[in-house]
C-alpha cells in the first residue's frame, strides 16, 4: 500500500544550473572573432585626447570631432585658447553641443595643466605609477574615472579601463560586475579582472557587442557568441 507521505511526494523541479561568466580573455577571444579588434595604436597625444574625450562627455563621437575641428581651426594651439574669451571657446565647439557647460570646463582644465606642467605636456603620465596616473588626472577639473582612463589608455596604451555606457551594459549582462554596481566603481572592479595586456582589446570588444548584438534594449542574444557564459542571455531566452 502506497502511503500519503509517499504519494504526495513530487520530485524538486529541475533549476536552470547557475550560468559560469566567461572569463575576459575569453569574451575577447569570441569578440576579436566576430568583430576584429585592432591592436592598439595612439592616435593622438595625451593632451589632445584630454580635450577630445572633455568635448565627447555626453555627445556623439561625430559631434564632438567635428567642435574639436572647429576648436582647433580657431586654435592652433592650447595656449591660444587659454588665452581665449570663454565666450568665444564655446562659439568654437557649439556644434559638439552643451558648449556653455563644456567651454568653461576646458577653459578651468588648461589653466589647471597650464599651473601644474608650465605647459601642456603631459608625458609626465607616461611612467608615472598607474594608480598615482589616474589621481593625477582627476585631480583636474571635469576629469572623472572615464576621462582619465580614456587619457591612458588611448593616447598612452597604458591598462586602465574606461567604462561608458556599453562595456558597462554589457559587464553587466555578462555577470562580470553586480547589477547595480554604477560606472565609476566598474573601472576599478573590471580593471582588476581583465589581464593588462588586454584591457583595449577588452574595451574595444565591449564596445563593438555593445553597438551591434548586445544592445540596450533589444540584444539578439539567439545570435551571440557569447550566450553560453551570459546569465542575462540565458535568462532571456529561457525566461
Ligand atoms: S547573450 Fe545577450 S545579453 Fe548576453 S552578451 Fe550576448 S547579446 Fe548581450
């Protein structure tokens, strides 16, 4: 006779096993595949990067390039626009957008490296420790984590990571930073995780998947190479 205990007895549903985040080498590897990731290369020196990566705070990278023309047309050289009515600086770079805001700001930050380099070299980041880099950088105004990443990394090669919006979308997604974790403490997390010798190449991936499959509001993840490793993929699709 089958007892009440026994036949009351259902076997536990079977969870969806916890999905492993691919380790960044990895998410590089299957990104670098599908996009190509050049290898780094300076295109500008770091000064100059400063200024681009000020004008491109909350605007189009096209927008932003073409106030930097513009700045630079006026301008030929840092010093001209420091001496510069404000005014006239924000006439400069008005296509890039927030130019009231973003012209005082850049005034304020070459008065600042003007005081603290007897110029604008800034070669003195080159060698410098990285974390003592990066103070040194956000000592100036406007300058957070993303700007004084975006300075060492690009015009310097040097292994700090800038997290904008889709390599913050996409760590997320990925399980390589807690969900609510916001962009200014994701430099340090990520920084940590990725090998230094692939923190552009990891940067440049995020970026791509970011503006291509992993987008904000509709990611193909049917599509993506990196599903397997993704809880926010395999939630998607089995959810
Ligand atoms: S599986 Fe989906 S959510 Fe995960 S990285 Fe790919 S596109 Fe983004």
């Amino acid at each position: 006779m089958v007892n009440a205990k026994a036949r009351c007895y259902t076997s536990p549903v079977p969870e969806t096993p916890a999905v492993t985040p691919l380790p960044p080498a990895e998410i590089v590897q299957r990104l670098d595949a599908l996009y190509g990731v050049p290898p780094w290369r300076a295109t500008h020196d770091p000064m100059t990067e400063l200024v681009l990566t000020l004008l491109s705070q909350n605007t189009s990278d096209r927008n932003s390039g073409r106030a930097f023309i513009r700045l630079r047309e006026r301008y030929p050289t840092w010093e001209q626009v420091l001496a510069a009515d404000v005014k006239d600086v924000e006439d400069a770079i008005a296509i890039g957008g927030l130019a009231p805001t973003k012209a005082p700001r850049l005034k304020a930050l070459l008065v600042e490296v003007a005081a603290r380099r007897n110029g604008f070299n800034l070669s003195n980041l080159e060698d410098m420790p990285l974390e003592e880099a990066k103070a040194w950088l956000r000592e100036l105004p406007g300058v957070g984590p993303k700007t004084a990443a975006c300075v060492l990394m690009f015009a310097l090669g040097r292994p700090a990571l800038p997290v904008d919006t889709h390599v913050h979308r996409v760590a997320q997604r990925l399980g390589l930073i807690p969900p609510k974790m916001p962009p200014e403490q994701a430099h340090g997390v990520l920084e940590a995780l990725v090998p230094p010798e692939l923190t552009y190449a990891f940067h440049i991936a995020l970026i791509k998947h970011g503006r291509r499959l992993c987008d904000a509001r509709r990611p193909q993840c049917g599509d993506c190479p990196l599903l397997d490793g993704c809880p926010e993929g395999r939630r998607r699709l089995t959810g």
